[in-house]
C-alpha cells in the first residue's frame, strides 16, 4: 500500500465533481441526465458513454449506473444492451456496482456488473452479460451476448471461459485497489 | 509466502509452488499456522450451475449427476424437467454405453470371485479396487508369454459388442470420413477436437450430430485446517454471496509486504525496450549490473495491536549437487552459480509498526496513499551511491526506517549487483513479528517506548514466515546502450 507511483493527470482535462467524480473532458458523455456517477468514480479520456440510448416511451430514467470507485479506462465504449421483445426494439438500462475497473478499449453492453468487478484491457462483453460480484474479466476476453460470470469466478479468452475460482479476499483487495487507484490519480496543475 | 521452515531458493521454477500471494493463503489460529489451497481439506458447502446460476440442492445433483447444456440437434423433450433422465434414453441405447454394459457383465462375476477368495475384513471399496486390479493385471499376464501365473491363466475371452478397429469400425473413420471432408462447406461442419476429446470415445464427426453434454456444476467449499480440521473458510448459503461465516484469512494475521525500487522516469523510459511489455503493471523494474539502488519495502499490520518486525535476507541454500562437480568447466559455472549476482542490505535492528485501527479505513483520503512517493524518492536520492545507514544529519538515508504513516512502515534497504549479473533479482527473506497475545489496552498504542518496556511481559508472542521479494531484473549494461539507441532512432 502506497508504495505504487501516483497517476497523474493535466488538472484542466478533468472535471471534478462535488462527489469525486473525476470526468475527462476528451470523453464522451452522451445523455449524462441518464447517466449516474456514484462518486470517486473516473472516466478516462477517449471513453464513450451512452446514456442516450434510452428507452422509448419513458421520459427521464436511468440508463447507466455506475457505483463509487469505479474506472472507466480510456477508449472504452459503455453502451446500454438492445434486443427487440414482442417486435418492439428498445435499450434496456446497466447498472454496475461499486470498485469496477474496466480497462482501457474495451466494449461493455452488459446488463448488470455487481461490485468488486475488475475487466482488462481490449474486452468484449456482450449484451446482456451478467457479471457478478468479485468477478474477473481476462485482457482480450470475449463475452458472448447473455452470458452469466459466477461470482468469484476468473474468466478468460475468446469466447470467454471459466478458469478457476478467486480466492476468498478478492472482495477486501479489489475495494483496497480500487481506492488506492483514485488517491494515486492525481491532478498536475497547467 | 512460505510458512514452511526453510523455504527453497527462489530462483528455481519449482519453488513457485512453495510461495502463494498473501491473499490466498489462510491461517489457523489453533495451530497457530498458515495454511494453503493445497493443503487444506475441501468439502462442498452447494453447488450452482454455472449458466444460469440455479443453486442445486445437493440431493438432486446427487441424483441426476448433473445439469444439461442444450443444442441444436433435433431433441425434444416431454417435459421441461428432468432433462437428464429424459436423453438418458438416448445414451443407454448407444454403442459405447452397451460397450460399456457388457465389459461391466464380464467383469463383475469375475471380480466377484477374486475378492470372495480374498476373504472379509477388507472394507468393500477397497476390496473393489483391489479385485478389479487383479483382474485387469491378470488378463495382462495372459497375453505377455513367461508372465501369467498358472491358475489365474484361465479367463474367459472378452468378445467386443462391435468390432472397434478396422476400417469399418466404430469411430474408426477411413473411407466415410475422408468423403464427409471431401464435400465439407464449412469448418464449422466439423465437430472440433475439444467436443470428442472429452466425451466419449466414438463422437460423431458432424458437429451437427453432437448430443447436448452435461456441464460440470460450479461449487462452494468449505475449507479445514489439514492439521487440526478447524474451519478456516466457511461460505454464506447463498452461492453467489461473497460473504463467508467463516474466513479465516492469512491477510488478517500476517503484515502486508510490498516492494517498490525507486528509478527516476527518465531511466524507466529508456529501459522501456529492453523490459518486458507489462513490466509497467506489475511493478517490475530492470537494473543494470553493476549498480547500487535502493528499495522500500512497506510492512502494513492488520492486527489491533503494534508489532515490532525483523528483518533478514535468507543465505542461498547449496544443494549437495553444487557442491561437487567433477570437471573443471562445470565446477566454474557452480561456482558462478554459488555466488548470488547481488547482496541485499535491510536494516538489522527491529522496527514498529502502529496497530490497524477502524477509523483509517474511512479516513480513505490524501493522507492515507501515495502522496509523498515524491519525497521518499527525494529523501532516499534516485540512484546509484552506496550509503549504508549514514545517520548523519544532513545525508541521505537509504537503509534504515523511512516513514511511519497510520499502520505501514516504509523500510528502505540497498542491493549491489555484481558486474557480471543477470537475471532476477529474487531473494528469500524472513520476517518476524511479535506482538502481544492478550486484548490491546488503549493506552501507549503505537508509542514504541511503551512497546520496548513490554517486551519483558510473558505473553509477548513471535511469529516467523518467508516471504520471496522480487526487485526485479538485471540488464547487462551493453543491452542497454542498444536499447537506447534504437529509441533514438
Ligand atoms: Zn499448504
Ligand atoms: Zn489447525
């Protein structure tokens, strides 16, 4: 703890929320009424978020949650699932928890990511993937659309695959991480 | 981690099944030890089926043996339920389970008879097995000459319900094959390597032809102490809880140890060639031979009580086969071997380290992390002169304690690598603690005089682990004049 290297950050990219909330200004935030940031959550730049992909019909709701202490790395795209049900097409809201890491590149247009998630770099998870908590997500790996992670479950490759079970203090080094993570992510000022 | 009493050298690869993570190991407070996933005893605590997550009572996973996967391939079923029984049908009529049946009929009477001439006592499993296995060994006798042994010679021939090998045979392929290839449309046609290879011995080639397979259930474990079978992990009955009735974790006993070696940015980026791609996530640093660097270690307590941490460098073990070696060339390369590319320098004396305490897990801000690398790296200078514990006022400090922040103490130590060093600066290294068994008093926590005077009180304990530290790799300074240069071109 505390011995890993600050990340710093040019102070004017971000926009600093009252909560935390750390928002590149080089992403994409579309719909950001639609949008939830739980605190202390960051999006990095280049990411794209798609909170305009609503519902048809509803007026104002909630079409991306994320918890707190969440990151979204640079260049990922989150984008809410589709399907068309009884020949009506329409999005379907995602919620992801608190301490989910998403690295940089990858596409997410999961239904529902638990806490304590963590995803790697260059992934695909597929519409309507259910991740539960504590899980992880290889670098590189393909989640077919409806797919179902175990909780504690580590998956890796293309299609995505169970390996082994997490241990069982992947909850408490997941959360430490993720906290260290947002303390190490610094503002350089100009 | 090693909790074992002399650890092997850490440079060999089968050592890397005497360490584990912290986070992956347990401890019993009964035997007062760490224990590991290799060593604990299993039972399972439920299972769950891994697609949908259905938690299956235990009763029916024993009854059913197992789940289904289903596929395109032409089965309807009567009923929603009791998929397994329902394709059952279809298995008991296959070649390979009559196969199956028949080898089990010509076995059984034999097996029976075997054991009942071995007489009772036995327990029935392993009477089982030992039968089968007479057996088995004696239908092998029987076709190796000068092998069989006389009485047993007369088994009965197992006649095949099909004729397995053979063009023509069961799975055999041959002409049938070589044509469905021939007017193959796409690869997909083909049923892959990994659908037969784990089913059964005869799958159809045709991936279209494949039956639905039962997929293995996922479980929970409950996890006991080889030693003494107290529980050390215990799951919640909900199967995708992550919580635990019991988690008796290494984590919450053991300090955390992490290692850090400071080099400037600008040596990192040049070096970024020769280092291997993901050195930057795993913290990895490369180091050029012939150099001195210091490095941090930090220690964080999880205990509600100050420990007081020593520290020392493991001497490399000598296996009997270094020390002799009869040519000269070889005895030359043992001895380069014998010699360690690098010598570690830690602090001798002992050191605190504060108690955990609740309100620093809120208290999650600024202060808590990270904030002041800038200035141990200042502190401790960037690089490359020897300094061993000068405590003068006014120089720099690399060896001895660094920094005291909430429960973690930062160390700093030194390593001199040799000029002709390569390869992973690794070493072994004990670490042991003490600290006070009975409840924590509120007053002088932390106050390392407080701690000294205690000392002399009985029930002051010591517990002792190895712990492998890795600074990372050495890089021959040739190596990285070329990097260098490539970078620049
Ligand atoms: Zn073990
Ligand atoms: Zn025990």
């Amino acid at each position: 703890m505390g011995l890993q290297p600050p990340v710093y950050y040019i102070k004017s990219e971000y926009i600093e929320t009252d909560t935390g909330n750390k928002v590149s200004r080089r992403a994409t935030i579309a719909g950001p009424q639609n949008i939830i940031l739980g605190g202390k959550t960051i999006i990095a730049s280049g990411a794209i978020i798609r909170g305009d992909l609503r519902r048809t019909g509803t007026g104002h709701a909630v079409v991306i949650s994320l918890g707190r202490y969440c990151l979204i790395g640079e260049g990922c795209v989150v984008r809410p699932p589709y399907k068309t049900y009884r020949g009506n097409f329409n999005y379907y809201p995602m919620k992801i928890g608190d301490h989910v890491h998403i690295g940089a590149n990858s596409v997410v247009e999961a239904a529902t990511i638990g806490s304590h998630v963590e995803i790697g770099k260059n992934c695909i998870i597929g519409k309507f993937t259910i991740i539960k908590d504590c899980a992880k997500i290889a670098d590189n790996t393909v989640l077919m659309p409806n797919s179902v992670v175990p909780a504690l479950a580590y998956c890796f490759g293309s299609p995505g695959q169970f390996v082994e079970d997490l241990p069982e203090s992947t909850q408490e080094i997941v959360e430490s991480e993720t906290k260290a993570y947002y303390n190490r992510f610094q503002a350089l000022e100009s | 981690m090693s909790a074992a009493p002399v650890p092997p050298p850490p440079n060999l690869p089968s050592s890397s099944a005497s360490f584990h993570p912290l986070h992956t190991l347990y401890f019993c407070e009964e035997c007062d030890a760490v224990r590991c996933n290799r060593c604990v005893a299993i039972e399972v605590s439920g299972y769950y089926c891994p697609n949908c997550l259905f938690e299956v009572p235990s009763a029916s996973v024993r009854a059913e043996r197992n789940r289904w996967d289903s596929a395109e391939v032409g089965i309807t079923f009567e009923k929603p339920t009791g998929l397994a029984q329902q394709l059952q049908k279809f298995e008991d009529s296959a070649p390979e389970f009559l196969e199956f049946e028949r080898l089990k009929d010509f076995f059984e009477p034999l097996v029976r008879a075997t054991s009942s001439s071995h007489g009772p006592g036995n327990t029935s499993h392993s009477t089982h097995v030992n039968a089968l296995t007479t057996a088995a060994s004696s239908a092998l006798a029987r076709d190796i000459p000068g092998v069989s042994k006389g009485s047993k010679d007369d088994l009965p021939v197992y006649r095949a319900r099909v004729e397995v090998s053979g063009a023509s045979g069961l799975g055999a392929g041959g002409d049938g094959d070589a044509d469905i290839m021939r007017h193959l449309e796409s690869p997909a046609d083909v049923s892959g390597l990994e659908q037969r290879w784990l089913s059964s011995w005869a799958e159809p080639l045709h991936a279209r032809e494949l039956k639905p397979i039962r997929i293995p259930l996922h479980s929970r474990l409950t996890k006991r102490c080889p030693a003494c079978r107290h529980i050390l992990i215990k799951p919640e009955q909900k199967a995708q809880s992550v919580r635990y009735k019991i988690k008796l974790v290494a984590a919450n006993y053991l300090p955390a140890i992490s290692v850090n070696l400071p080099i400037s940015q600008t040596t990192r980026k040049s070096m970024s060639i020769a280092q291997k791609e993901d050195d930057g996530s795993t913290g990895k640093s490369t180091m050029i031979a012939g150099k001195t660097y210091p490095f941090q270690l930090s220690m964080t307590n999880p205990l509600y009580d100050p420990i007081q941490v020593r520290l020392a460098v493991q001497r490399q073990q000598l296996s009997a086969a270094d020390e002799v070696g009869p040519g000269s060339n070889v005895e030359a390369d043992n001895a380069k071997l014998r010699r360690p590319p690098f010598a570690v320098t830690l602090p001798s004396t002992a050191f605190s380290v504060a108690a955990f305490a609740e309100a620093w897990e809120y208290e999650d801000d600024e202060e808590m992390f990270g904030v002041d690398d800038d200035e141990l790296l200042v502190r401790t200078g960037n690089g490359a002169s020897p300094s061993k514990e000068r405590s003068a006022r006014g120089k720099v400090k690399t060896v001895g304690v660094l920094e005291k922040k909430a429960n973690t103490t930062v160390i700093g130590g030194e390593v001199v690598l040799s000029r002709d060093g390569r390869g992973d600066v690794k070493f072994n290294m004990l670490v042991s603690y003490t600290y006070r068994s009975d409840e924590p008093q509120d007053d002088n926590e932390g106050d390392p005089k407080a701690r000294s005077t205690a000392k002399a009180v009985p029930e002051m304990k010591t517990f002792s682990f190895y712990t492998v530290v890795n600074l990372g790799m050495i890089v021959p300074k040739e190596d990285l004049t070329s990097a260098a240069n490539a970078m620049e071109m």
